[in-house]
C-alpha cells in the first residue's frame, strides 16, 4: 500500500515529522516497507534555458544547443526535433541517473561536438510513453526550478506492508485513523456531500445473488466530459504507480486508494437495459478491462445486462461498458461484496485486481451510502454533469459485532499495565464505541476485531510493544530434564554414528518425480502432489535413496567421485498419519578414496559389507541389539537380489543394505555401482526402561583358549550359518567366533568353499583340561556338519 | 695382591676394552669368568692352598672377579649404546609422508540447529513434540483459525495430496504442513494444558526463488498454562536468541503484526547492524526480522478441546535455515539442499561437536 506524505496530510492533522510517522507506522503493525523521496531522486533535473540551438555540423538529426542553467552555460548535443532557441527545458547534468532508460550521464563528444548532459524527455524521466521531443516548459518558467516542483512530485512516497487483516488500512483515511488514536496528530472529519439526484435513474439494479452481493448503489449522471483528471489528482496516483487513464477512471482509482472504497463506472450508452447481479453459469465470457478475457464457472457474481455478462463484482469490470474518453454518461456503482466469494473467484481467475484486494479484506460495508455521494460529487465537480437519484439493491449487511471488555483481561494476557481510561480513550479513538463500561461495539471498518483479545491487541499496538517487559521462563525443575522423544533420540544417534563412519549428512526434498519414485517401491496415487512446482517434485518419496544417489552422482560430475552421504529423515508410504517412517539411510558412491602410497586398503571400491557396517552401526547407536541381528535376503526390489540381504530381529526387519539395482541405476543413468542401506528407525523395539545402571559386568578369571576350523562347505551355503551353528554347540562357553578366511579355487572342488575360523571359549568356572577343549571341538564340528553339511578340510 | 693376579687383571682389563662388539664382549666374558675362564681357573687352585694363602688369595681373585665383572658390565653398556646408535642411524624414514587417509563425515548445518535449539528450549523447560509433515486442511488452517477463504491461506502456498476417499471434509483434503503450528493442534489435544512444547521439522509452501524452497525447516515453541503472558513471551525471545547467537546484550523488538493463530501477535526482531553488504548481529542501529509469535488465538485453544478463558499462553516460530545462516554466515537458503560434498564438508560439523549447553557450545 502506497501513499504520499501529503496525501495523508489530507486526513490527518499532523505537526509530526516523516520519520517520526514512518517509525509509528510500523510500531502500529502496518510495516514500513520503504519511502520514496523524488526530491532526491531527481535532484539533479532541473529547468534550464536553451541560449542557442543550431545544426550539428556532422550530423542531420542532431542539434547542439548552449543551455544556461542558472549557474553556467554548458553545450548539450541534443537529437529531439523540438529543440529550439529560446525554450525552457528540462536539463540534466553529466553524473545524473536517467531513470526512463537506465542510464548514467557522461561527459563525451558526439560526432566530433562536446556534450555535457542532457535536455529529457517524459519518457526519460519515467513518466510516460512520451518521446517525440524533449520536455518543452512555459517561458515563464524559472531557471532552475527544480523538476519534481514542475511535475508536483515534491512529496514523498511511503509504502506499508500490510497484513490481510487490516483491510480498513488499505485506504489513506484508515492510515491516518491509526495514527491519529497513536498520538501522531488528529483525524480530520471527512466531509460526506449530499448530492441532490435529478429524477430517477432510468437503470436499475437488480440483485439476484444476496449473499455474494448484499448491497449495490448506483446513479446515473449525465451529459458529463470524461477529460483528463486534476493535476493534483494525477501526480497523487502517479506516485504511488498508477498511470492516469481519464478522470472517471482517476476518480474510481483515488476513491480506493483514498477511502479503501473501489468503486466502477460504466457507459450508460453501453448498457443494455437493467442491472443484474446473478450467479454465473459455467463458460460464460467477457473482455476484462485488464486486458484479459476470463470465462467463468458456475457460481461467479456476475454483472450482467440483457447483452449478458459485463463483469465480475468486485473484481474486474468488461471492455463492453468500459468508460472513453467520449462516455457522455455514466453509471456508477458502489456495492458490497462478500470477501469468501470474492477471494474464491479472484483465486480461480488468477486476478489480481486493486479492488479484489480491498473486497476479499473486506470493506466498510455502511459507509457505501457516503461513499456514493462522495464519489458522485468528485464526478460533478471534475466531469461536470447532472446526477439522477441514487438506486439502490439489496442492504447493507449484518456486520455488528458488540465484544465483552474487561480493561483487566489487557493485563493478564499482554502484561502490560494500562490505565483503564487510557484504554476506552484509545478504543475511541480507534472508531469503536462504548454503549458502556463492559462493551465495545466494533466500528464498521474493522471486520477483523471479533473478541476480547482482538480488543487487547489494539489497545497494546497503540502503547507499543516495546512497553512489554520480559518476563523469563524457567524450567520446573532447578535443573532441566531431558525433551527428546525416542524417535529424535534414535535420530539423533544414528546421525551421530554415520557421520563417525566417514558419510556426510545430506538434506534432500521429501519429493522428487513420479517415475523415479516408481523405481523405488512407489506405487500409492495418494502420494503424488496435485499442484507441483515441477514435474522433477511430484511425488512423496518412497525412499530416500534415488535423492542421496542423484545427489552423489552431482558431486562426482563436479569432480568428487567418491562420497559417502547419508540422510535421517521421512519416507512416505501412505497420506495417512501413520503412513510417514523415519529411516536412516546412506549410500557409498566410489571408493574409499584415492590411491595411497600404505596401500590398497585406501582406494578400495565400497562393498555391499561397507553398507552392511554403516547399518548396524546406525543401528547399534540407535540402541538396537545388534548381537542378536539375523542376515536373510528379503531386500527391496531396488537392490540387486544376489548383492543384497536385510537384517531383522526376530521376524522384524529393521534395516536392508546392498549394492543398488543396476537396472534402477541405469534407468536413473548412473554408470557405477552403489552400495546403500536403510535403516528402519521406527521398527527398532524400544527398550524397557529399568534405569540407566549396566547390567553387573562378569570377567572370567580364566586364560581364554582360542582354536581354528576350516570347513568345507556347498558354496551356497551361507556364512552365518556356519558361525550360528558355532555358537550353538556351546553357547556357554564360546564368546567370539570370527571368520578369517573364505577360499575357492584350487584345492578345494568345484562348487564348494573353504571357510576358516577362530573360535574363542572362555572358560568360566575352571581352566578347561584338553579332553574338555576336545570335547567342545567335536561338538562344533558335529554341529555345523549337521547344520550346513560341512566337512573339516583336511 | 700377588704378581700373578695383577698380570691377570691386567690381561683381561685390556682384553674387555679390545673388545669393540657385543659378540667379542661375551666372548672375553667367557674366557674370563666362563666354566673354562681365566679366573675360574685360578678360582678352582684355591683348594689346594693352606687355609691362610688361600684366604687372602681367595679374596684377591673375588675382588678381581668383581672388578672384571664390573668392567665388563660398563663395556656392555657402551657397546650396546653404540649398536642402538648404529640401527637408528640407518632407521630413517621420510617423516613427511601423508597419514592414511579416514574419511570424515560431517553432520548437516539443519540438525546441529535444531540439535542446539532444542538443547537451549530443553534448559527453559521445553520438550519435543512431534507430528506427522502430510496434514489435513483442518489441522493445517482452520483448527489454527484461518477462516474458509481468508486471504491469509493464500500467504501459504499450499501443495496439496489428493483428496483422503475415506474421510469427508477438511479431514479428506490432504496437505504438505505450511508449518509447524499443526502440532500445536496435535500436541494440545493429545496431551492437553498445561504444556510447554518445541517443535522441530520440515514444513512445505510452492515457492522457489533466491530467499525459498518449496521444502524448509520451522523450530517453534507453545506454552499454555493459567497466567502465561505476553512477558512471558517476550522474556522466552529473549533469553533463546541470546542464548543461541551467544550475545548476552542482543537487544529483541516486538512488532505488531497478524497471524490467524495468534491474538495478539508480532513480528520478533534481533538487533543488528548494517556495513559494507555485510550484516552483524548484535545491539546496533538496525533490525533484522526473524519469525512471529503471539498469544495463542482464544479459538486456537477451544478448538483443541480446551477452555481460553482459563488457559492462556503463547506461540512462537521461525525458519531454522535462517538461523543457521545468520549464526554461521552461510550466504544462500537453497545451498541447503544442494547437498554439494564441499558445502557439507565446510559448512557442517563434526560428529564429536554436540550441542552442548554446559560448553555453550
């Protein structure tokens, strides 16, 4: 929302300096967004007198010109055919910014003759299409005056934001109000005319649709002039960045600016019979006057003649009745109209419109009957004419709102210590009444105050929210507890895990395409974004890992090939509320890292055991027991079947590892290999809480006696089970198998492998005699005989 | 001390220090105190002597034997020394060799955030609360107050699902959270008041330019009880911006500004000046806006089931990117989700570097 100093000068009755204006703006909620002051801006332009302009001896088209600015003649090479001897002009000096054509003036020499600025245009200085020659003053104008005095733009520009609450600040009357109950001067009274009508209107007004439309005034006015608008009033519509188009046009447009009242004219020539205000039916077309042409659906307000449609209310009147520059006579129209229809049509038709902004906030709906004179005496005055009497459909709807107050409530929720009298004085000054001690009624401009603490904030943004003292707050307990919930705890340890692993944490969009979600076990239409940003961000992910790859695969076409990236985050498999799972997931892209002169070891290509390692280290940190983690290949699809597995716990499968499908791969266009896991967080069993002790550590006294198998087995045949089945022959007394060797080829059949190794017995109750070593080592060797078929390699 | 047994002192002295290696060293070793040595030879004469001779001879041949064994001992030590000296010299090895190499990763500038966000919160008594980031447009809006068609649901660019066919009405019409208030919802019915809430996550709005993401991260906290204020609230802004950017004097301005789910509500500042392009935090001449806050809106809390006129409290929130850029200087929102390994690796942290509020770190 723009506006001028001067403007809202008109309203308020101020002593008060810019700044001090602008600070009390935004201490009132209506945030300065910036102030525009053309006074510095254009100081560099000013009026000069052209002494002397002759042909260029060089050029046709160019003149040069001896220019006395007040304080010196300077010689200007000038192409506008206007320039001549004697004319007062507007000259700008070398190091003066040309805003119409973004251009910094220099010193130079044109075809050979000396230039020392420039004699401007309009359109050189912004202000309109203008180009045909340079601006060309009166004689009796001042050498010297400045510019913005010539085009009164010697006021400066205040812009707010303003939130969509406030719909009575979208006019400069509502500003001043504000200001005004802040202590920044008085509110002038705004004078409503009484314009006696001339007979009836031969146009009525006919409301079919009460509720989008409860009230709609009009008049017509005849035999008027639509010339151009009052200076003051284009140089005020100018500054805030609206062109002047006619003065009906200026005079709709300034009323909204100035009253937060759009109002719209038509061509009573145009018209074709009665007004109807009526839904519209769905495909119904009209030319907007933006330009546009819209077709509507069913439900619209529709303005429409026997013609049928002219416009939407509210929103954006049609070229078929639009006022010219010939219009004779004029229909005007101020109505009400209900701000949800509003929003939803504005929405659906994408317009946005001065008066959509004003309707869909909501306007003062009593102040239509005033705003109708108003409007018709500003036409009379500046169009001449005579009005008819006023027309009106519909009333004005019920919009009073009567809030309990108790000056009490203030303090108890903003803490601030207001008199009681400084509030009602506040309240009244804001427009709201006070029937009596312990209620307010709403004025009819502010639709956005509907309760008692609505009522607290008004009086508290009119002190000032620097007036709030701080009050700090403290934890219940002297020392705080904890506040994590198990999932971040989880989250938060596994993080901490894999980045100790040498993987960064990465942040990845929780969407990406459809098509490459599909690869990754996507199939639920419930997931896909109806309104994307683009077709790349379309659907929830299934899994986090086409992100880390495509990320990956980013960083390698940078130059670093090699990266180990992971992410803790949501996956999607349902829109439900349980349909959302946190896993930790990674992958590896690569090797180890570069070549190294300690060895290969450095540069090794990551294997599927990496990323079996980077899961249950996650998982381990995440507080799973991963002693009791079973391997088995029930991976996802995306994995490749033989290079994949999944650990589970029980039946409960909480984390899948392996090398990414080359087929995946290929269809996302990665040429190398991938080695990824999941980490499913959620499906970790919580642990029973029995308190932060350890369970009792128990250390044996006894040497531990370590011995090796080798066994011969089917190559089929799974290494866990070999170590499982190691286990289980005496679990008592076997506290570590571990594997440290796996041998195929010469020396051992085809078809079978060698597996080799070392298991530790600890002794518990006594040193082990070697009868009773023996007997544990047949018991093995039996046992993993019986379970894998295995024979000790000779 | 006879003749003999000086000739023999003699002989062997300058045998032991002929001897220029261990090897040599334990040969005279042997030959002088051995089985078969010199002074075992004379030692073993002593038998056949009468008891006086051989009681000063006795004692001469121990006093030598002391004295060889001595002698040895010192040779053995400075020959030892000389050998260690021998190996290390040859024992060199360019020192200035590269390590081998472990690969370090780095934890994402967004989770050190909310990790010492939360820890800063859970000191004023604060605990986590989580919800689900797909919403529906009750818990989105209109439990939060925004009215059917208000303007305000249009300053959220909402991505939407497809309609829910199980459920009728706002529960059907399935969203990305705009932002983390939803929880709010959540967290207020399933737990009720009092409550003293933060939550933390990823939250949705269709807008992609230099300053968006169609995907960021909000932190906010609640807190409802019987007498919970506006001081409170200004208090609460206070304390954690001062805290988080570790600035004990960091001045804080209330704003007047609107939000649907509070009343009041306000936009929150932190001092900070301006020079040169380059922005410091701190008391100074200017203001940086950094998220909103207000009272819960009386509606807000009736529509969680609960009674405004006797519960009361607040709400605040704000972008965890924006934190983080502003406490670590990071220049642009979207490099966040670029995931390039040279930003991961400059601009996060080290596993080991956990917020911690005992450190202040």
């Amino acid at each position: 929302m723009k506006f001028t100093f001067s403007w809202l000068k008109e309203h308020l009755d101020t002593d008060a300096s810019l700044t001090q204006i602008t600070d009390k703006l935004t201490a009132l909620g209506l945030e300065l967004e910036g102030i525009e002051d053309p006074t510095e801006k254009f100081a560099p332009f000013k009026v000069a007198y052209v002494e002397k302009a002759e042909q260029h001896p060089d050029a046709d088209r160019l003149r040069v010109c001896i220019v006395d600015t007040g304080s010196e003649k300077v010689q200007v090479v000038c192409g506008a055919p206007n320039a001549r001897t004697g004319m007062k002009a507007i000259f700008a000096p070398a190091g003066a910014y040309v805003p119409g054509t973004d251009l910094l003036l220099k010193k130079g020499k044109i075809r050979g003759e000396e230039s020392n600025g420039m004699l401007v245009s309009e359109r050189e200085m912004g202000l309109s299409d203008e180009h045909d020659g340079i601006i060309d003053l009166p004689d009796d104008t001042a050498i010297g005056t400045p510019f913005t005095d010539i085009y009164g733009m010697n006021d400066p520009v205040i812009d707010i934001a303003l939130t969509p609450d406030r719909a009575d600040c979208a006019g400069v009357r509502g500003i001043a109000r504000d200001l005004a109950a802040a202590g920044m001067g008085t509110l002038k009274p705004l004078t409503t005319p009484a314009v006696k009508g001339n007979g009836k209107s031969p146009i009525n007004v006919h409301i079919k649709a009460k509720e989008q439309c409860p009230l709609f005034m009009g008049r017509l006015i005849k035999n008027i002039e639509n010339k151009s608008s009052p200076t003051w009033m284009q140089n005020r519509l100018k500054a805030v960045g609206l062109r002047p188009i006619s003065a009906l046009v200026d005079i709709t447009n300034y009323v909204s600016l100035d009253l937060c009242r759009p109002l719209h004219v038509y061509d009573a020539d145009l018209l074709k019979g009665d007004i109807t205000v009526r839904l519209s039916k769905s495909g119904e077309k009209f030319d907007a006057l933006n330009d546009k042409s819209y077709t509507t659906d069913k439900g619209m307000t529709a303005i429409t003649d026997e013609s049928g449609l002219l416009g939407l209310g509210g929103i954006v009147g049609g070229v078929s009745t639009g006022c010219t520059d010939t219009t004779q006579n004029v229909f005007l129209e101020c109505a009400y109209f209900d701000p949800y229809a509003i929003a939803k049509t504005g929405r659906a038709l994408q317009i946005d419109s001065d008066a959509r902004y004003r309707f869909e906030r909501g306007v003062d709906p009593e102040f239509v009957f005033d705003a109708t004179e108003i409007a018709t005496q500003m036409i009379l005055d500046i169009c001449g004419g005579e009005a008819s009497e006023v027309v009106q459909a519909g009333d004005v709807p019920d919009y009073e709102t009567f809030i309990d107050f108790d000056p009490a409530y203030t303090k108890k929720l903003s803490g601030m210590d207001v008199p009681e009298d400084k509030q009602y004085e506040i309240l009244k000054d804001l427009g709201f009444q006070l029937p009596n001690n312990n209620q307010v009624l709403c004025p009819s401009w502010r639709n956005d105050v509907h309760g008692k603490a609505d009522l607290v904030e008004e009086v508290i943004r009119v002190i000032g929210y620097d007036s709030i003292e701080p009050v700090s707050v403290r934890s219940e307990h002297a020392v705080a507890h904890g506040g994590e919930t198990p999932n971040i705890t989880r989250s938060r340890l596994a993080r901490t895990a894999l980045a100790a692993r040498g993987l960064s944490e990465c942040v990845t969009w929780s969407f990406m395409s459809k098509n490459l979600a599909a690869h990754f076990g996507s199939n639920d239409n419930g997931l896909t974004i109806t309104n994307p940003i683009s077709s790349d961000w379309d659907q929830m992910r299934p899994s986090i890992l086409p992100n880390l790859i495509t990320a990956a695969a980013t960083n390698a076409d940078k130059g670093n090939g090699d990266t180990m990236l992971f992410e803790v985050g949501p996956v999607f498999k349902s829109a439900k509320t349980d349909g959302q799972n946190n896993i930790a997931t990674g992958i590896r892209f690569g090797s180890q890292g570069n070549r190294h002169w300690s060895g290969a070891e450095a540069n090794r290509i990551n294997d599927i055991y990496d990323a079996k390692a980077d899961a249950i280290a996650a998982l381990e940190a995440a507080g799973a027991p991963t002693g009791n983690l079973q391997t088995a290949r029930e991976a996802s699809e995306y994995f490749h079947p033989g290079r994949s597995g999944v650990l589970k716990l029980g039946k409960n499968i909480i984390a899948q590892f392996g090398e990414i499908h080359p087929g995946v791969l290929d269809e996302m266009g990665i040429k190398s290999s991938v080695m990824g896991f999941e980490v499913f967080l959620d499906a970790i069993p919580q642990k029973k809480s029995k308190g932060p002790a350890k369970p009792l550590l128990q250390l044996s006294a006894f040497q531990p006696v370590n011995r090796d198998f080798a066994f011969i087995v089917d190559e089929n045949v799974e290494v866990e089970a070999i170590t499982r089945a190691t286990i289980g022959a005496e679990r008592n007394l076997i506290s570590e198998v571990s594997v440290f060797d796996v041998y195929k080829g010469k020396g051992v059949d085809e078809g079978k492998k060698s597996i080799a190794i070392n298991v530790m017995i600890q002794p518990v109750k006594q040193t082990l005699t070697d009868k009773e070593i023996e007997g544990i080592c047949t018991k093995i060797i039996d046992a993993v005989s019986a379970k894998t078929g295995a024979t000790l390699r000779g | 001390m006879s003749a003999n047994i000086e000739d023999l002192k003699s002989e062997l002295t300058t045998m032991v220090e002929a001897a220029n290696d261990l090897d040599s060293l334990e040969t005279v070793r042997v030959s002088a105190l051995g089985k078969k040595g010199k002074i075992t030879a004379q030692m073993k004469t002593l038998g056949k002597m009468d008891p006086e001779e051989r009681k000063t001879k006795g004692a001469a041949l121990n006093l030598l034997k002391d004295e060889i064994a001595a002698l040895i001992a010192t040779q053995e030590a400075a020959l030892k020394k000389q050998a260690l000296e021998q190996r290390l010299s040859t024992e060199k090895i360019d020192v200035s060799l590269p390590v081998r190499p472990k690969a370090k990763g780095k934890i994402h500038p967004i989770s050190q955030t909310m990790e010492e966000l939360n820890a800063i919160f859970a000191s004023m008594g604060f605990t986590i609360a989580e919800g689900p980031d797909i919403e529906d447009d009750w818990h989105n809006f209109t439990a939060l107050n925004f009215p059917p068609g208000h303007p305000a649901r249009e300053m959220h660019d909402t991505f939407y699902l497809p309609d829910d066919p199980n459920e009728q009405g706002e529960a059907a019409k399935k969203l990305l959270r705009t932002h983390t208030s939803t929880v709010q919802i959540r967290a207020m019915q399933e737990q009720g008041v009092p409550i003293k809430i933060i939550v933390m996550g990823r939250t949705y709005r269709s807008d992609y330019d230099i300053t968006h993401t169609p995907m960021f991260h909000q932190c906010e906290a609640l807190y409802i009880d019987k007498n919970i204020h506006m001081g409170h609230l200004k208090g609460c802004v206070l304390d954690f911006t001062r805290a988080y950017f570790g600035i004990d004097d960091l001045p804080v301005q209330f704003r007047p500004s609107f939000f649907p789910f509070t009343e009041p509500s306000a936009e929150m500042d932190i001092g900070c000046s301006r020079k040169d392009g380059g922005l410091k935090i701190g008391a100074g001449d200017d203001w940086l806006e950094i998220g909103g806050c207000g009272m819960v809106h009386p509606n807000v809390i009736k529509n969680c089931g609960l009674d405004p006129d006797e519960y009361q409290g607040f709400a605040l929130g704000f972008g965890i990117e924006r934190m983080a850029m502003l406490k670590y200087g990071i220049p642009d929102l979207r490099t966040f989700f670029e995931n390039d390994i040279r930003w991961l690796q400059h601009y996060g942290f080290d596993p080991l570097d956990r917020p911690n509020r005992a450190t202040g770190s």
